[in-house]
C-alpha cells in the first residue's frame, strides 16, 4: 500500500503515464509477490482502479486476475478483490454518461473483454466452481460476473454453462440461498441465462425452479410484493414462453392452481402502488403465456379447463367487475380473461352466466359492449372489449345464437328497461362514431362465424329508421348506409360484415339480390378509379360482388350468376374487376392483422382488417376469380356435376345411414353373443361343478356302502345285542353334558355367592360412624336389610351344598355305568338283564337331573332377587352419603365463618385498645393545656352500666333458649 501511495502522489506529473505503470507495478505484484498478503493488496489496488480505468486494467490484468482465481481459492478475500475486479473491467452498468461516442465504446470493450474472458471455456467452468463457495465475499462477486458476462454475450456463454457438467443445476442452488441478496441477484442471473434458449429452460424447469419461483412469490406477499416478485414472474415467463414441454410441466404439476392468490386483490380504490400494478402485469402476462393461441391447441385447452377447475378465471372476472382497477389492469385482465375462455365451451358458459354488482344486475357481457360502443372510452380498452367479445364467440354457437336471438323481434323487450348485447351493436353500427361502426361490424360478424343457421336468423331482424316510415331490415339498412359515403373506417367495417354474412349462405345472397339497388352500387364502386384511399373500398366491393356471383342459387332471373358476369364484363373488365379485388391482400395493414387474432392496433386510424376477416379473403379470392373466368358452359357443367355429386351425396348419404343402422344392429348382435357367451360359460362352470359334486357322492356312497359290508361281518353274532343296545352311548353323552352344565352352574352360583358376601363386607366396612343423628337413622334400616339378606345367602348355601352332593353321586353313578357298559361290551352277557338294569337306572338319573335342574332354576330366580334389593340397597346408601356429604360441608363453611368472626372480634379487640391508649394520651395534654377533663371513674361508670345492660340482655336470650 506504501508503494500504491507513492504511485497516486506522483500523478500530477504524468497522468496517462504514472496509471499504466502503476498498474503494469500491481499486475507484477499479483504476479511475482510469495506472500498472500503483498498479492491481496495489489488486487485491492487493482480493484480500485478498475472501474476508473478499465481498460489499462482489462489489457494488463485479467490474466493475473484469472491466475488468481486459479491459485488462491483458499482465501476468499483475493478471490472475491478479483471477481470485482472483472466485473467492473466487463460490466457496463456503472459507466459514466460522457459522450454518445465513448459510450458505444465502452459497451465495445465490454463485449471484447467478455469474448476475451470466455475465449478459454475453463474459465467459465472455473467460475461456476467458485459459485459452489459459501462465503458472501465469493458468492456474490460470481454471480454479478457471471449475470454481466452472459448480457454481453448471452448465446456464446450459454453454450458454455450448457455443456459443462453440472454448471445449471449449481445456479439453481442460489435460489436456495438464505441471503436475499444472493437469491435476488441469482433469480436475475437465471433471467440472462435462460434467455431465448429452450434447452436449459428445460434444465432449469426439471430442476424444481417452478416450487421455488412460486414460494419466493408468496414469501415476498403475491402481487403485493417488490421488484423481487417482478424478477421471479419475468424468469417464469422465460420459462414458460413458447416452450410447449414447460407449459405441460408447469401444468401437470399443479402449479396453475397456485396462480388463484395471486390475483385476490379486491375492489379496493386504494393501494395501488407502481410495483402492485406491474407486478399484476406481468401476472396476468404469465397466464396468457399459458392459454396463448399461439400454444398447441391441446395444451391450450387443457390449461384453460384447470383454470376454471381452480376458480382462477372466477378470480379474472371478479378482478373485471371490480371497481376503482387501474385502466391498464383491467385492459390486460379483459385480454386475459378473453384467451381463456376462447374456444373452451365450459368457460364461455361461464363468462356467459357473470354478472355485474349494479342495480339491477346485468351481464358482464353487456356491460362491455357498453364501454366498446362508448366513444369516451380509452382506445386500448374498446380494443380489448372487442377481443372478449370475439373469443367469446369463437367456436361457440351457442353464443352465437344467444347474441343474434337479442336482435330478433319475439326477445326485445318492449319495456325498454334493459339494453341486450344485440340493440348496443345495432347501436355501435349506426352511430355516428366510426371506430363504434368498425367494432359493432365486426363483434356482429363474430356472431355470424361459420354458423349458416344465424345468418338465416339474422334476416328476419326489422329496424324502425324514423317515425311513420316502415321498418327495414338489417340488411337493407346496411347497404343504404354504404350507398350514403360515410367515412372509410365505417365503410370496411359494414363491407366486411355484409362478406361474412352472405358467405355459405345463398338465401342471403338472395335477399341481398333483391335489392334492385345493390349491384349498380357495387359495379359503380369498382369501376370507377379513385384515390389510393379507395381502393381498400373497391376491393371489399370486389370481393361482396364475387360472393354473391360464386354463392347465387339463381332464384332470381334478374341476377342469375351469368347474368352478373356479364355485368362485370361489361362495366367492369374480368381484369379490372381481379386487379380491384387483389387490392384486399395488398395492404399493407392485411398482413398485419392475419398473424394474431387479438386486435392490437396503436391507433384507431390503423383498425382496418379484422384476423378472421382475412382467413375469409385468403379462402375466397381463387375460387371467386376462378368463377369470374369460367364461361356460360362450364357454369352449366359445372351445375350438372353439382347436381350429379349431390345425387350421389345423397345417395351416399343414404346407403352410409343404412350401414351405420347395420353397424348399430351388428353391434347390438355382437353384445347379445357376449352376454350369451358369458351366460354358456357361468352355466358350464356351474354343469362342471355340479357333476364333481354328483361324482363325490357316488364316492362318499361306495364307500359307506363298503364300510357296512365289513361291519356286518365282523358283527354279525352280536348284531341283536347291538340293536337293543344302540341307544345307550347317546344317553351317556347327553348326561355328560347335563353335568357339565350343573357343574357351570354351580360354579356360577358359587362366583355370585363370592361377590354378595365381598359386597357385604364392603357395605359393613363403608358404614359410617353415628357421629349426628342424621347419619343413625339413615343407616339403622339398612342393617336389618343386611341382616335378612345374610339370612337368605345361608339358605342358598345350604341348597348349593346339597346340591354338590347329589351332582357327587350322580358323578359316581355314572362311572359305574361306564363301566358296566365296557364290562358288556367285552363278556356280552345276557342282553334281557343288562337292558332292564340300565334303563331303571337312566330313568332314575333322568329324574334326579330334572330335579335339580328346577332348583337350580328357583335359585336363580332368589339370587336375581336378591341383587335387585341389593342394588336398593345401594342406591339408598348413595343418597345418606349425599346428604352426609353436605351436611359436613355446610359445617366446613360454619366452621370458617366461626374463625373469621373470631379474627375481626380479635382485630377489633386491638383497635380499641388502641383507641383507649390515645384517648388517654390526648386526656393527658388536655390536663396539661388546663381544659376540664372528666374524671375516669364517671367514664367507668358509664361503662360499667354498659356492660350491666349487656349482660341482661344475654340473660334474657339463655332464659328463651
């Protein structure tokens, strides 16, 4: 730093000279110096010099600079001196405004310093390794380096970053950054690099860029945010922009659903600062981006289809109904709202239904056709109206019908209280106002568009011109305003509705024809030569002609399509008349409007051509001078062909009606063999089973059959004996089971027995002190109870153990029998004894069994009985403890107030010993002072004839007592 003070002190000898030494002495030090410390302060003075003279810096040091960044990573100081080093020697930003020239220039040197740096693609690599640095002093410097190389040669850089391992997905971990400063200068970084290069769009979406943009977004407060929130939207339209696979990304992962907030801003008529009305720009741009028409009509349609899902077009109308919006947003949210709901017939059903908060409600619709047709309103917005109003009809014939049905004279309301769509175009098209005439033309032939049944629709509709006259029809009174030579712009907009309307529609090619006026009209417009001015005119009435010549069905003789050739020829010209009508596609404002369908104009003067207009010129222009040339022959071929295609139209017609009923019939045929080849194979599967089940018991029969052979051999002496004795085993089991029983029972009974005499004790234990004689009389009546129910569990005892005993006996006997009947079985004694023993004994046992089965019965209904008063007994326990429980706790709170009257009387006692002390004291000073006091015995006196009182009292109260 000494030898950096001595190079600036000597300055004022030799400016230019003593800065190119001084920097060519640093660029030596960074060089050549060992210590990291000499090589820190030289970068520094590097640093400072930079940005005054940057190129004597740029010429001399960026390669000791990148050295640096090669060597030195260890110490974040000289790494994060060098990046802003470069950045000032590359970046334009902090120039000086001098001159015009030496600006140029210095954005020159920028690029040749950026081409330089980049020249070795490792040092772009290099950087993108420094960027992985935690550290402020390093991070930061890269990023702005990195931001400014790719502004001075964006395509080139991106390149670089694209092909280098890793080098996207290590920028996108700045957006993770905890710094604000880091993540802000990192979401501006992204912007330069994904710059107009779809493939590291891609890289960057499918690198979770979408979640993190957002989550910035609605950290940093939505549309209420700060320039934060703008750098974010602008990368995502980036992102999204004209890149098919991140709209269907951004799409499939539920992220347009994340857009509703965005837009819930209310009808508040303040708080809409700068950065609010940008940031809602850019917003509602975003969501454009996604429903472009431009966009795929796949992806178009199913991003508008989740937009209503998610209640963001709900969101866009309410934002457009509201009050107190800022003209430019609501320009943009009628142009939004118009892109989504084009083409997509559930969102028009649902624009249709939106009404506006007035008194009384009307649709949204109307309202914005009021501001169209109002002359007042600003150009941008009458524009954007019309764009509405057009997508809202587009591919809509339900629309369609719904506008040209407010026209027609069952629907007008005779009132006259309320204005429908139809009467503010009838209105817009008549009024003085040519922008008004221009825009109500075209929204009518919106309505008009590819629908041959409205434009039918449409001729019955009547005007009343003036009082008294008859009505005229809408038709009419168009062409008499073309006949009047009103200005240009009303011109073209009535010629290119009267186009559309007679196109693909002869009956109204008809009535147009009728008018004995029309065509010396229209052969005056187009043979006359007037300025370059008319001509748009003359083309338009060209082109009106030729429609109603190709379109003509002649019905009528006056104007039958030869005829009106020969009309051409002869006032005309074919030439003429092909040159006049090639006068359309030659503006220069045609090509214009044939790119997109949104009606962007930068003044009214330019609103000329409507985009779906031209679609019509483009298709009709060759057929119609192909029909202008063909002669009075070909016509006739041409109609006998016409005749025979639509014979054999309708014959084809016919036979593909009869093959599409014998396709329905076959298809009918070919479910019912379905069915009833599912119905075979159930009633198969169901055959199949049934006869393995038939083969199992053939089985199963065999078998016993088999085992019955062999039991009757083996059996045969003892057949007699068996018979007789068939009954005995099932006896036995059935008196095993009525023991069992009893023995259950008796285990019962015994269970019960146990709890009665725990619960017994427990109410013995539980019987409280005498302690009132409350308490006494509530429990003498319920020792006599107790008293009787030990009584009748002694009873019980006793009939169970006699019970018991008799259940022992039969036990025994029936070990006898067992044996017994094992003792028969192996000597096979005489069957006569043994049979008469056994049954005298079972009807015995039988009658024992039935017996104690009827007293085990009446000892259940005893003990049923006697739980019942137990539980009596129970409950009127509960309640003398209840009311024991209150009483102890009335005398808890007696107990208390005895304390507390005892603490006053004692405070009491206190302060009147107190009291006397200072009477005494004050007596006293009186004596002292010379004042008559009292004498001390008259107090006591009067005193004691106090107490005297007092006692009598409490004699005459112990006497009542």
């Amino acid at each position: 730093m000494n030898f950096l003070r001595g190079v600036m002190g000597g300055q004022s000898a030799g400016p230019q000279h003593t800065e190119a030494e001084t920097i060519q002495k640093l660029c030596d030090r960074v060089a050549s110096s060992t210590l990291l410390d000499d090589r820190r302060d030289a970068v520094r003075a590097l640093k400072s010099l930079s940005k005054k003279y940057r190129l004597e810096v740029g010429i001399q040091a960026m390669e000791h600079l990148i050295r640096v960044l090669q060597t030195d990573r260890s110490d974040s100081e000289i790494i994060g001196y060098a990046l802003d080093t470069l950045y000032n020697i590359i970046s334009n930003d902090e120039e000086e405004e001098v001159e015009e020239n030496s600006t140029r220039q210095s954005e020159d040197l920028g690029s040749q310093f950026t081409e330089i740096f980049i020249k070795q693609q490792e040092n772009v690599t290099l950087l993108l390794s420094l960027l992985e640095e935690f550290d402020f002093h390093v991070r930061w410097p890269g990023v702005k380096l990195l931001t400014s190389l790719l502004k001075q040669l964006g395509p080139q850089v991106q390149q670089i970053i694209l092909v280098s391992p890793m080098g996207v997905s290590r920028l996108m971990d700045l957006l993770a950054d905890s710094r604000e400063v880091i993540r802000n200068d990192g979401v501006l970084l992204l912007q330069a690099l994904t710059r107009s290069n779809g493939a590291i769009q891609k890289i960057v979406a499918f690198e979770n860029a979408f979640e993190r943009l957002l989550d910035i977004i609605t950290e940093e407060g939505n549309s209420d945010g700060g320039i934060v929130v703008e750098d974010c939207l602008i990368l995502l339209q980036n992102l999204l922009k004209n890149n098919n696979s991140n709209q269907n990304f951004f799409k499939e992962g539920s992220y347009i659903q994340r857009m509703k907030p965005w837009f819930e801003v209310g009808d508040e008529n303040s708080g809409w600062s700068a950065q609010k009305v940008t940031n809602l720009h850019l917003m509602l741009q975003l969501v454009r981006v996604l429903v472009s028409p431009n966009n795929p009509p796949g992806a178009t349609s199913s991003c508008q289809k989740a937009m209503f899902q998610c209640g963001l077009l709900q969101q866009l109308c309410t934002i457009l109904m509201a009050t107190g919006v800022p003209a430019d947003i609501l320009t943009e949210t009628i142009n939004t709202v118009s892109e989504v709901i084009r083409g997509c017939q559930v969102n028009q059903d649902y624009f249709a239904s939106v009404n506006a908060p007035s008194n009384p409600p009307r649709p949204a619709i109307v309202v914005l056709l009021m501001s169209m047709v109002n002359e007042r309103q600003p150009f941008v917005l009458r524009c954007a109206v019309l764009y509405c109003f057009q997508c809202f009809l587009y591919k809509n014939q339900k629309g369609q019908g719904e506008i040209v049905s407010t026209l027609l004279p069952s629907t007008i309301d005779a009132t006259g209280n309320t204005v429908s769509a139809g009467q503010l175009l009838c209105g817009g098209l008549f009024s003085t106002d040519s922008l008004s005439n221009w825009c109500a033309a075209v929204a009518l032939a919106h309505a008009l568009q590819e629908n041959a049944t409205q434009k039918e629709q449409l001729l019955r509709v009547q005007l009343a011109t003036s009082i008294g006259n008859p009505p005229v029809s809408l038709l009419q009174q168009c062409t008499n305003i073309l006949s009047q030579g009103s200005k240009i712009q009303t011109r073209v907009g009535l010629l290119m509705l009267l186009c559309t309307w007679l196109s693909n529609c002869p009956i109204a090619v008809t009535h147009f024809l009728h008018n004995s006026a029309n065509v010396p009209f229209l052969t005056g417009q187009i043979a006359e030569n007037l300025g370059e001015e008319e001509q748009l005119v003359q083309g338009l009435c060209a082109l009106l002609l030729g429609i109603s010549i190709y379109f003509n069905d002649n019905s009528l003789e006056t104007y039958m399509k030869e005829k009106l050739k020969q009309l051409i020829e002869k006032r005309i010209g074919k030439e003429n008349f092909i040159e006049k009508l090639g006068f359309i596609s030659k503006h220069e404002l045609y090509s214009r409007a044939s790119q997109k369908p949104q009606p962007n104009f930068p003044s009214p003067e330019y609103m000329i051509f409507d985009h779906e207009f031209t679609k019509l010129v483009k298709e009709l222009e060759g057929v119609i001078t192909k029909a202008i040339y063909k002669s009075s022959e070909e016509d006739k071929k041409e109609e006998e062909v016409k005749k025979t295609l639509e014979q054999h139209d309708s014959i084809v017609t016919h036979y593909k009606n009869m093959i599409r009923e014998q396709d329905l019939q076959l298809e009918e045929l070919k479910q019912q063999i379905s069915t009833l080849k599912c119905q075979n194979e159930q009633l198969q599967t169901a055959v199949t089973q049934q006869l393995s089940q038939i083969q199992q018991h053939k089985d199963q029969y065999n078998l016993l059959k088999v085992q019955l052979g062999k039991d009757s051999q083996h059996q045969g002496p003892y057949s007699d004996g068996a018979q007789m004795n068939g009954v005995q085993p099932e006896e036995i089991s059935r008196l095993r089971e009525e023991i069992e029983e009893l023995k259950s029972n008796r285990e019962l009974l015994q269970s019960q027995l146990a709890e009665k005499d725990s619960l017994i004790e427990n109410l013995k234990s539980s019987q409280p002190s005498p302690g009132t004689n409350e308490q006494s009389s509530a429990t003498a009546g319920d020792s006599e109870q107790i008293a009787e129910l030990k009584q009748e569990l002694a009873t019980l005892k006793s009939q169970l153990n006699s019970q018991s005993v008799e259940i022992a006996k039969l036990q025994t006997e029936k070990q006898e029998l067992l044996q017994k009947t094992e003792a028969f079985v192996k000597s096979a004694p005489v069957p006569g004894e043994s049979e008469t023993v056994i049954a005298t004994k079972t009807t015995d046992v039988e009658g024992r069994l039935s017996a104690l089965l009827q007293e085990t019965k009446e000892l259940k209904n005893e003990i049923k009985a006697l739980s019942e008063e137990r539980t009596a007994i129970k409950e009127q326990l509960d309640s003398s403890n209840s009311t024991i429980a209150i009483l102890q706790n009335e005398k808890n709170k007696l107990e208390v107030d005895i304390i507390d009257a005892k603490r006053e009387q004692d405070d009491l006692l206190v302060l009147l010993a107190d009291q006397d002390q200072k009477i005494f004291s004050l007596k006293n000073k009186l004596k002292e002072l010379g004042h008559p006091v009292e004498e001390e015995d008259e107090l006591e006196s009067g005193d004691q004839d106090d107490e005297d009182d007092e006692d009598e009292d409490d004699g005459k109260e112990q006497g009542h007592i």
